[in-house]
C-alpha cells in the first residue's frame, strides 16, 4: 500500500517539479526552433506514458494487493491485449520520430548562402578564422603551425592571404544570416556549445566537421566546451557576440588578416615557412569553400 | 527436447580439502560467490568515488585536495568500474554462475574448470584496475569512454601509466567474460534437465544467456580497442592517432582516426547497455511473477522481446556518436533503429505491469525493489528516446540530461533488481533470512533518493549545464539555482550513500545470526527452489537430476491445491 501511494506521489512529484522547476531552456537565440519543438514533442508523449503507466501501476498496487480470500488471475497470454499496445507504441514511437528526423534533414543541409566561418580548438581555447573577402577558407593544417603562424594556414594556398585570423579572443556573427561553422582541433576532441544556439558539434583532430545555424538574437554567449579534453575542459571558455550587419562589418575591418601578419614577420622566418610548406605541399589539404 | 547429463556424480570435480571447497573451487554457487563478493566490493569503491565526485560538485572548493584531475580521475574510474566491473561481473558472473544450473537443472556448469580461470582472471583485472590508483600519475582521467587522443596525450590525468593498467586491465577483463560467457551459453544449450525446453526456462536464464551471447560478440571490439590503444600508446602506432599537436609540440603520429575507436568502443558499448539490462529485466520478470503469484503475462512475448533487443541492439551504436563528428546522414538511420528498439522495451515493462494486473501482490522486499525497478526503469526508457531522437539529442548531449538518462535506467534500475534479487534468493543461497525491517529501510531510502538525486539532474541538463566539469565557474546562462540543487543533490546522495550501510549490515549480520530459512519461502514454482539442500550441496540435486513437466510459471492455477505448481510436478 505505502509502496502504490509513494509511486502515485512522485508521478504527480514529477509534474509539479516540471510545471515549477526554476531550470529549462535558455531562451533560444538562433533558428533551430525544430530542435525545441521536436523535443517539446517527445516531451509530450513521453510524459503521457510515464504518467499512464505509473498511475496504471499504482492503481494495481492497489487493487490486487494480497489480503484474505484473495487470489490472482491465471491468463498466460492476451494476444489481442498485446497486439494492440505494441501497435499503440508504434504510433507513439512513429510520432516523435518524425519531427526528430526532419529537425535533423535541416541540420544536415546547410544552406548554399551560408557564410563559413572557422572555429579552432586547443587544451584549452578557441581561436576563429574567417575567410575575407573572397569567401574561401584557405588550406589550413597541423603541420603547418608555428608561432607566428598559430593556426596552420598553408603560406602556399593563395586563398589563405586574405583570411581574417582571432587568436583566443571572441567570435562575432551578424544577426540573421545563416553561417555555416567549420570545425578544426590542433590537438585532442573538443566540442562547440552554445546553450542558447541548441547547436553543437565535436572537434576532431585529423578531421574537419561543421554545424550550421542563423543567430537570430543579438547578444553576447559562452561558448564552452562539450567534450571532455583534459584537465582544463571546464575552462575552455569562449565568447559569440552575435550583432547588427553593420557592427559586424565593422569589428571585422579591425582585424587582422593572414597576409598582414607575414608582412609583419622578418623576411627570414617567412622564408623558412615557405621552405617547409613546399616540403609538404605532396599532400596538401584542399581549401574550404 | 534437451540434452541431459546423466544422472552420474562421477564427472563432477569434487572438493578434497577447504583450499578447493572455499577458494580454488569449481562449484558453480562458490564462484558466484567470489564474483558477486569481489564485485560488491569494487563497487564500493565506485560508489565512495561518487560520494567524491557529489562533494566537489555540491561544494566546489570546500575539498581543496579534489583539484580537477582528481575529479576527472574519479568520474573515469567510477565509470568504467560501475558499468564493468560491478554491473556486468555481478549480473552475469554473479547470478548467470549461480542461478543457470540450478535453474535448467544442471548439476553445475559444463566446463567448471574454465569457470574457476574465469573467476581468477576476473579477479586479476580487478587488482591491475585497483593498481592505476597507485602508478605514477594516478589512474586516467579520460572518463570511461577512455577516448583518444587525449587518454594517451599529455594534459589528461594518467595518460602514461593509468590508461595502461586500465587498458589492461579491461583486456583481462574480456579474457575472463569469455571463460565465463562460454560456459553460460554452452550450459543453457547442453545441461538442460530432461524436460526443460527452451520455452520453459525461466526468464532470469533467458536474459542471462542472450546476454552472455551478445558479450561474446560485443566483447572482441573493447578488446581490439583496448589493444589498438596500448600499440598507440607504447609502440608508436597510430591507429586512433592523426597528424595533431600535443601541448604546442607536433606529436610523430600520422593519419590515425580517434572516430575509429569511438566505433569500436560504441559498438562494444551499447550492446553493454543491454548486456547489464537484459539480465536485470529477465530477474525481475521473475521476482514479480511470484511475488504477484501470477503467470507472467505474455511469456513468448517476453522472450521474443529480449532476442530482438539483443540483435536489435548491435545496429544502434552510433546513436551516441550523433555529435561526434562522423558522416551526418548515418543519424537517420540510428535515430531509427534506436527508437524501433523501443517498442520490445515497451512492450516488456507492458507485461510487467499485466503480470501485476490481476495478481495477489505481496509486497515483500523483493517485490518493492521490483515495483521501484519498473518506475526508474520506465523513466530511464522515456528519457532515452529523447536522446535518441538524434535532433533532440544536439542539445541534451554532453549535459546532465544524458547523466541522469543512463544512471536511472543502467544505473539505478539495475541495482534495483539486484538489491531485489539479493533479497529474493538470500535464503537458497545461504539458508538464512535477512531483517525485513531493515530491508523495508533500505528499500525506502534508496528509491526515494535516487530520485531525488537524478530527476532534478534532466532539468539542469536540458538548462545546458555540462557534464563532466570540474566546475561551472562564471557562465551567465547558469543562475545561482544550479548551484543550490547541486548541493541539494549531493546530500541526497551522500543519505543514499550512507543507508547502503544498512544494506551491508543486515546481509553479514543475517549469515550468521539470521533465523533458517525455509528452503522455498516465497512459494515459488522454477528449480532452483525444489534443490534437496538449502543451501544447495555440490551436484545440486542429490543422486537424481529434477525431471521437468511444466513452465516455471504455475502460479494461482485454477483447481490447483496450492497457489504454485513447481516445475517438477507431472500433468495430471
């Protein structure tokens, strides 16, 4: 008896803790409303099958608790009874699949107009690169880093010239134009996470990876990081501060291109920089469009 | 119609000394024993790293010997020992060792010899595991996805000599689960008593056996992993190694993929989430079946379930890989594969509820384990879908959401029906009865804590806080009442922690000063209740093997003189 009240207690336990809990979502900033209602969905189907079944059990509890002159049923199958709740299942199953899945086909096609931007991950920063005014992402690469050239960008690849380069300071986004976010580790897994974007992916070294979404709100978010890399990872903190097209436009006037840095190295460095690239141009990695 | 043994005791290896009785011995119940002791106790010290682990996240920097390595130490070991060593040894080395023969009527395992290695060397993976504590560098801090490159980069804890012993270790680990799940499976399909058809066993054996099946086959890729990572690691290969930098310095490796190993480890490991689930739903079907003195409701069904999540579960392993990196188009088809798993896990807790529907519950202890296991277990199910629903996994992944999913359902729901099963079959086992008052406390505590302790955990999941941080630190999404419902959680813990004490208290005090137990207490039908010991001797069954003329689940018959029949009893 205690045991069918304490379980009818903490179903409606439950829905008292979601109706009043003080944590939910953050207020979403970007366009992956599917995501939320996908999620609100299975949410709704999932909670009327937790609320049925426990209550159902409760009142069993209840009901066929051993006492005098009691005695059990003996029926060892019900095909019909069974037949009919794995089709309900199925329906229900069926029913939050479907929103899941087209959420997903979105995430998966990323627009042709994305503008791309790159984010680096490191133990334990994060770093960006855009690609400047032709539109392209130069080859980039491991093997290519040293410090004066931080992130690996190939010094042969003529689409790296122009690309926009932020060392461990924030990234910017203009507001409403979907952008497609390429991904690179130089060292271990990392992950992309903003709470509020719904989006995330992981860095992985050896690989690039992508995500895309459009911020639709203004603002300034932690980026932290969502794959565990080591002793540091609850302090791989970043910052996106998506703005109006105009500040945007304006912030990226500041920063400094790839060509601007090997005009700032003495003539030597860049010669052994261009000495090792040509080593290794056998196999290059493509540029990113 | 299955194979029998004869009725010969000649064959079976019998005890000449105490040496061979107690410890070197090949008798099937001892080593269930030596499993379920060995795997208690390391338990405990998974359990004390949680304890750990709660202490720093409920009050962050009041332990200032936890620094971060500490607690990413804690979190991997506590891990990998829960799902492994504790969960996995016990269900299968544990009860698969005790409760297979004596439930098919078999006079032991078919091949004892091997079972007692198998024990031995599972005590040897749990010493070389137990040995990371004590290398330089302390044990890894990878978390127990031990993934590359950083478990064998520097800027991990433990990543030169702590990874080895666990990698190791695990690799013994498989050596002895292959000794063990050999047997399992060799014995169901061969010592089966005259009469015991495979539709008649009980379900506790059909979980156990399709989950050593799939161990076996789940098993190899932990172990090639396991391998591929120690070459990595020792002989300079680079299997899960690419072309990277390791604290600004270029490491030798070249062209190795780190997805790779997560494909490994994933097909190993979600099969293992079934490995430890089907065994817990094959028990507890039976500790409700008779403490409900009712047929379990839909046998076939039931049966037909578990061999379809078995095989169902080796093509949904990627579902945790959804961020992972790889080829995006694959969440199609895991997220659909990993729901249509739903529906036999549906329709398993369907039946368990039916068997309870119409029935003559007796709330006995094991049955309140049993009724808690049904309720986390069909939260822990719910909340997986969302999480395999792979859209509405981008944002819950790598959260609380996903700590508190897999704790209530192959965390708490499976200790349940172990705390369940351990009440239920002490008596056979050591012929004594526990203290119910304490059983009724420990039961009380521990249901209602550890919802307390994860259901608040789903919304700071889907609010965004991070798994596996050593603190939140300043991050404006997190207001200040996380902070207080971490430390909530962590007294809810620390309770649930501390009443396992009486748990402990009533199993040593009841060995020795518990009443006798009656050899069948809860009135139940299947085999291993009708041995003619309590506790049953070596050989099991005296100078006859038990014929067998029915299902193990005669309860409440109509006409029937008692409210069983057991197994043993011819048709009218």
């Amino acid at each position: 008896m205690p045991i069918a009240v304490a379980i009818a207690l903490l179903v409606l336990g439950s829905v008292a803790f979601h109706l009043f809990s003080p944590w939910w979502r953050t207020p979403l900033a970007s366009n992956w409303g599917s995501i939320d209602s996908a999620l609100d969905v299975t949410l709704w189907i999932c909670a009327a099958a937790f609320i049925l079944l426990n209550l159902f059990m409760a009142w069993v509890l209840v009901r066929y608790r051993n006492r005098p002159g009691h005695k059990a049923h003996y029926e060892p199958e019900n095909a019909t009874l069974e037949k009919r709740l794995t089709f309900w299942t199925a329906i229900g199953i069926a029913g939050m699949l479907a929103p899941g899945l087209v959420a997903w086909g979105k995430y998966v096609s990323v627009p042709k107009e994305a503008a791309i931007v790159e984010a680096v991950g490191q133990q334990w920063q994060w770093s960006f690169r855009y690609p400047g005014p032709d539109g392209v992402l130069g080859a980039a690469a491991v093997k290519y880093i040293s410090p004066d050239n931080v992130l690996g960008l190939d010094p042969l690849d003529p689409y790296g010239r122009d690309d926009l380069l932020v060392e461990a300071g924030d990234l910017h986004l203009p507001v409403g134009k979907p952008v497609k976010i390429v991904l690179r580790s130089k060292d271990v897994l990392h992950d992309f996470y903003v709470p509020e974007f719904r989006a995330k992916m992981d860095l992985v070294p050896g690989i690039v990876t992508y995500f895309w979404m459009t911020p639709t709100k203004a603002g300034t978010y932690d980026i932290l990081c969502a794959e565990l890399c080591g002793t540091g990872h609850h302090e791989m903190r970043g910052k996106v501060v998506v703005e109006t097209p105009k500040a945007f436009a304006e912030w990226q006037a500041q920063q400094t291109s790839f060509s601007q840095i090997l005009a700032d190295m003495p003539q030597a460095a860049i010669s052994i920089m261009l000495i090792k690239a040509n080593a290794c141009t056998i196999s290059a990695p493509r540029s990113i469009r | 119609m299955a194979t029998t043994l004869a009725d010969d005791l000649r064959p079976l290896h019998h005890p000449r000394s105490w040496l061979t009785k107690y410890v070197w011995s090949q008798d099937h119940k001892v080593i269930a024993i030596q499993y379920s002791v060995t795997a208690i106790l390391i338990g405990v010290v998974a359990l004390i790293l949680s304890a750990l682990m709660r202490l720093q996240l409920g009050f962050p920097g009041l332990f200032p010997s936890i620094q971060p390595d500490n607690y990413l130490q804690f979190v991997s070991m506590h891990g990998m020992i829960m799902v492994v060593y504790l969960l996995t040894a016990l269900l299968l080395g544990g009860f698969g060792n005790y409760l297979i023969p004596l439930m098919v009527g078999a006079r032991d395992m078919v091949f004892p010899f091997v079972n007692m290695l198998s024990y031995w060397l599972y005590l040897l993976s749990v010493i070389v595991l137990v040995a990371g504590f004590f290398v330089p560098g302390g044990p890894t801090g990878a978390g127990w996805t031990l993934y590359p490159p950083q478990a064998i980069t520097e800027g991990t804890p433990g990543h030169q000599w702590g990874i080895a012993t666990m990698l190791v270790s695990l690799a013994i680990f498989v050596a002895a689960f292959t000794m063990g799940g050999l047997n399992y499976v060799t014995t169901v399909l061969q010592a089966r008593t005259k009469g015991m058809t495979l539709m008649r066993m009980p379900l506790s054996v059909w979980g156990i056996f399709t989950a050593s099946i799939m161990g076996l086959l789940a098993f190899p890729a932990l172990f090639v992993a396991a391998i591929m990572m120690l070459f990595d690691h020792f002989a300079g290969t680079s299997f899960f190694m690419p072309t990277m930098q390791s604290m600004g310095r270029i490491t030798p490796t070249e062209g190795g993929s780190p997805l790779l190993f997560q494909h490994l480890f994933w097909f190993f490991g979600h099969p293992e989430v079934y490995i430890v689930a089907l065994p817990a739903f094959g028990i507890v079907s039976d500790l409700i079946s008779v403490h409900a003195r009712r047929n379990i409701f839909g046998y076939r069904m039931m049966v037909w379930a578990i061999v379809i999540i078995g095989a169902l579960s080796f093509v949904v392993w990627a579902h945790h890989m959804y961020v992972s990196g790889m080829n995006p188009y694959f969440g199609f088809f895991f997220a659909t594969s990993t729901l249509i798993i739903a529906i036999p896990t549906a329709i398993k807790v369907y039946n368990w509820l039916l068997t309870l529907w119409r029935g003559n519950i007796h709330m006995r202890v094991p049955m309140l384990f049993a009724i808690a296991f049904i309720f986390t277990f069909i939260h822990g199910g719910l909340s997986g879908l969302f999480l395999g629903n792979v859209s509405v996994d981008v944002p819950l992944s790598d959260t609380f959401f996903v700590v508190a999913h897999f704790h209530m359902v192959m965390g708490v729901s499976p200790v349940l029906v172990i705390f369940g099963a351990i009440y239920h079959w002490y008596p056979k086992i050591f012929g004594r009865m526990w203290n119910e008052t304490l059983g009724k406390l420990h039961f009380w505590i521990t249901f209602l804590g550890v919802y307390a302790i994860f259901l608040p955990m789903h919304y700071l999941g889907i609010l965004g806080v991070p798994r596996r941080y050593y603190a939140l630190g300043e991050t404006a999404f997190i207001p200040e009442s996380v902070h207080l419902a971490n430390e909530w959680i962590t007294i809810a813990a620390l309770i649930v922690f501390a009443a396992q004490g009486l748990f402990f208290f009533n199993m040593i005090w009841s060995l020795f000063r518990g009443p006798r137990a009656d050899p069948n207490p809860w009135g139940a039908a299947s085999l291993e209740w009708l041995t003619p010991q309590t506790p049953p001797a070596h050989g099991n069954w005296g100078p006859h093997l038990p014929v067998v003329y029915r299902w193990a689940y005669d309860y409440s018959v109509p006409g029937a003189a008692r409210d069983f029949i057991p197994q043993t009893e011819p048709r009218a």
